[in-house]
C-alpha cells in the first residue's frame, strides 16, 4: 500500500517551506486546528511557516509522523460522510526528552518567528484555582534547579535568555488551550517562572515579547486504531499520524505579534483586539457543557457525547445550563448571538460521525473544572443564583473520581491528582466527608468557593442523589 507521504508527492507538493514556528505539543488537537490553518496560510500566499512540533513527553506524534516526512491526513466528520485533506505545514517532529537541545536549537533559530502550544491545562504546571505557577511542581522545580528544560515553561525561558544572550530577537509565544485569558496566564507562567531565576531576564521579557491570546474551537476525538484502517480502506495509503474532527472550527485571535504572522485569516481565523469575551464564551458554552456532559454522561452508561444527547433529557439539560445558568454570566462578543451559538453547538453535539468519547473529555477534570464550570458557579453564586445544573455537573466529577462506576466497575481515571482524589473519596466516613475533602483541594477549589455554604451544601445533596439514583433518574427529574 502507498503511503500519505506518496500521495503527497503525487500532487506534486514536493517543496517544503521552511520552519517559522515551533509548536510544543503536537496532538490531535493541534493536527486538526493549528497545523491545518497554517496550511491554508502558506496555500494562500506562501511565506516560510513551516512547524517544528516538538513532544514535551512522548515519543507517539514522533514516531507516527516522521516516518511520512511529516505530512498526514485531516479528515472532516460530517453527517454525510467524510471528507479528506493532506496537510504538509509539519516539517519536523521532535521528542524533548531525547534531545532538549535540538527543541532549544529550533526555538533559538533566527528564522523562528512563534511558539506555540497545545499542551493542555496540566502543561502550564500552575495551580488552576489561583492561576500561579506551582513550584512545587516537580519539572517546575528540575527546570529552575538549572538542569536541562522539561516544562513548557522551562523551554520557553531557556530559550528566550539564549535568544536574548545571542543578541537575537523575541518570538510570540501563543497559547491556543482551553483556558480563560490563556495568553494572560502563559505570560504570567513564564515571568513568574524566569524571576525565580533572573530578574533582568523576567523585565526582558516582559517588555519585549507578545502574549496574544487566543480562542480555539474544533471538536477533535482521539484517533483509533479503526480509524486509520477506515482511511486506507477509503483513501488507498496508510496514514498512522491522521486525525479526525468535526467540519466546524473558529479561531479568534489577539492580533500582536513580534516578528510577523502566517495569514491564517486566509483560512477563517478572525483577527481581534481583544479575545476574552468569545474564550469565555467557548469555555463556559461548550467546555462547560463537554464536560457537564462527560461526567452525567459516562455515569449514565453513554460512550460518546452524541450517544449522551441522544436521550433528550441530556439535551435538555444543555438548554437548561446555557440558557439559565451559563449565558447569563457572559458579556456578548464583538460579532456572536449567543442565542445562535448555544444551538448551533447542540446539532454539533449530535453529529454522529463525531465519536468523541465521554471518558476522553472527563481526562484531567482537576486541571479543566477551574476553567469550565467554577468561575460560572462563582459567577452565579455572587449574582444571588443558586446554579443547580452546574453543581449536580461537579457532584458527577465527584463521584467519577472515586473510581467507581454506577454498576460497580472500575473507572479509569486519568487525572494528575487521582490517586490523591481517590484517597479522599475512599477515606470519607459519609457523602459530606467526602464532599468536604474534595473541596479541600486547594487546586481545584478556591478557598472562597469551598467555603461557600449554598455551594457546599448543594453538593453533598447533589453527590447524595447521584449515588442513591443514578446520573440519568437525576438528570431526568432535573429537567423535568
């Protein structure tokens, strides 16, 4: 069989451009968005925007990718099939642990412009319920103790203090991660960061290079390993590095750049002054519901996110959150109908052809409820609204976490605290204690939060009838 790397060829895309970005964290994600606009980008009018994707900690991406010379195939999910496009932006694949030197020596090139990320919320090594970095951390405190780099934000600071010491300018470090103001968090990571190491290093920084903040929207669900069999049975060539996602995507963007830009409004991508009203309402309208939906939904028995609206009591308890509960937090953004969105992401939910599991979405809930649920409770909670939907929504992490499904199997909890969560959950004497000893965790829970009695309160009840009834008896009445 051919591969993507022959197909390539075989439309002639033979030259390849040079790299002006590196992008630390090269997952589906990133496949499916970044890499993707960066290829319509050059398409439309050229430029040397190659990538340097770079793995902070697996070899995976690597090893499915270099074998193609990079290039591999964006599939687009659509109700009436499936549509192909093979991507070349990727021109080189790095493994950080293997060689952080070669990812500093792609970082410090002259001809590299912007680094990116898609490393997720436990990728910033900071405390989601304060924002600040955790130095406690231990790649944070290697990082700092001066050996070679392995957080993102160690390699950021190598990297800009090499470049600074060369002489040379900055790059724009560009977050594209679910995670409010995320341009206004990677700048805070990396000054905190670089004055616990160099002062003068910290004020260079902070005068000279841009943090543009972004807001990033395709669903993208984990590639199997019947996925790349389905593509080669309907493309003819193997493609181990192909991703899959949903038609739909949004980028919006803080146009502040350094040293220049690809043209990715070329491929869609709105340029703005200032991006904090749509990530608030992405984080809260669909990161919200995702995971309202991952915890309730895998609870009740549903493997995918299209299965779990499917039962029409889930769906309605979509409507139910953003109409009552969620949008009412939000300022409107420059050019959005919130009313518009809200729906439009209830028929992307229901798409069939987009198997985004529940148990995927629910990795890392420490790390993403922050983010996603709390600050619109806390919202909530100050404007005199009990929000009953999101709390049965934290109940359900609650209980996820425990390890221990409704009938009794075991959960598979991916989270960087589990095991600290479960031996909460296990060492609680009744619901409230275990309640109380989940809102103790200082990264998950504020202290003003966790110390709000409508909150707790609502929470053990919530947890309670979780437990005594089951996710979808719960969510039934709920929206009855």
């Amino acid at each position: 069989m051919t591969t993507v790397t022959d197909r390539r060829l075989e439309r002639g895309d033979a030259v390849r451009p040079a790299a002006g970005i590196v992008h630390l964290g090269p997952g589906a994600f990133f496949r499916a968005f970044n890499a993707v606009y960066t290829a319509d980008a050059m398409e439309a009018e050229g430029g040397d925007w190659g990538i340097v994707a770079v793995s902070l900690k697996s070899p995976t991406a690597r090893d499915q990718l270099k074998p193609q010379d990079g290039v591999y195939t964006s599939v687009s999910l659509t109700p009436e099939g499936a549509e192909y496009r093979v991507i070349p932006s990727i021109v080189d694949v790095l493994v950080a642990p293997e060689d952080p030197e070669a990812v500093l020596a792609a970082m410090t090139a002259e001809s590299t412009k912007i680094v990116s990320l898609t490393v997720t919320e436990k990728g910033y090594c900071h405390e989601p319920s304060t924002g600040r970095l955790n130095l406690k951390h231990p790649d944070i405190a290697h990082d700092l103790g001066g050996g070679a780099p392995r957080s993102a934000p160690g390699f950021l600071v190598e990297a800009l203090a090499r470049r600074r010491a060369a002489g040379l300018g900055p790059f724009t470090v560009l977050s594209c991660d679910n995670l409010p103001s995320n341009g206004h968090l990677a700048k805070a990571i990396v000054l905190e960061f670089a004055r616990n190491r160099d002062a003068d290093l910290a004020d260079w920084i902070e005068a000279n290079v841009p943090f543009p903040a972004t807001m990033v929207d395709r669903i993208t669900p984990a590639t199997t390993e019947s996925d790349v069999a389905d593509l080669a049975a309907a493309q003819g060539y193997a493609d181990a590095g192909c991703v899959l996602h949903e038609p739909f995507r949004q980028w919006v963007i803080e146009d502040d750049f350094v040293a220049g830009r690809p043209a990715w409004e070329a491929g869609g991508a709105q340029f703005v002054s200032a991006v904090e009203a749509h990530e608030n309402m992405k984080l809260r309208c669909l990161n919200g519901t995702h995971s309202t939906l991952a915890y309730l939904g895998y609870l009740a028995g549903y493997e995918t996110v299209a299965e779990t609206v499917a039962d029409p009591a889930f769906a309605k308890l979509c409507q139910k959150l953003w109409r009552g509960e969620i949008v009412p937090t939000l300022e409107k953004p420059e050019g959005e109908d919130l009313e518009a969105y809200c729906a439009a992401l209830l028929e992307r939910y229901r798409n069939p052809a987009i198997r985004h599991r529940t148990w995927q979405i629910a990795m890392d809930g420490s790390q993403k409820l922050p983010q996603r649920i709390l600050g619109t409770v806390a919202d909530n909670l100050a404007a005199g609204n009990q929000p009953s939907g999101l709390i049965l929504a934290v109940a359900a992490w609650m209980r996820y976490v425990g390890g221990v499904d409704e009938k009794g199997a075991v959960i598979d909890v991916r989270d960087p605290l589990a095991d600290r969560l479960k031996a909460a959950s296990d060492g609680a004497a009744d619901d409230a204690a275990l309640v109380d000893a989940l809102l103790a965790e200082r990264e998950v829970f504020s202290p003003e939060l966790a110390g709000d009695a409508r909150f707790r309160d609502a929470l053990v009840k919530a947890y309670s009838d979780l437990k005594a009834r089951g996710s979808a008896a719960v969510v039934a009445d709920f929206v009855a």
